[in-house]
C-alpha cells in the first residue's frame, strides 16, 4: 500500500465509532511495527495525548524519533 493513501486510512480507523479504541490502536501499532512512518508518527501522537494509549512520553519519543 502506497504510504500517500494510508494516512487517510488512519485517519477513518481513528474517527470509527464502531472501532474500539483498542482495535484501532492494535491496528497502528501493527502498521508502526512493520516500519510504516505514518503510522509510526500517529502512534507518538497517540502516546503523548493519552489517545487510546496509556500517555507515556517516553514511548512518544520513540515512535516520532523513528517517523
């Protein structure tokens, strides 16, 4: 998948009410995981808000330092 179309496929995973917050935080770590950048910087997003996440700064950093 072409990275300029995954950021809107994140964008409607993250704004589902049908998703739980779990399943769509599973579903961004799997793409960070597998290197995506994208999703790598919505995951340090996600863990310095506190967004479906625990907050933790330290793990923002990680994940934005890799984006």
């Amino acid at each position: 998948m072409k990275s300029s179309r995954l950021i809107p496929l994140i964008i409607c995973l993250m704004m589902l009410p049908s998703c739980t917050a779990e399943s769509r935080a599973s579903t961004i770590q799997q793409k960070a995981a597998q290197g995506d950048v994208h999703a790598e910087a919505v995951l340090g997003e996600m863990y310095a808000q506190g967004n479906d996440v625990p907050k933790d700064y330290r793990l923002a950093a990680k994940w934005w330092s890799k984006s």
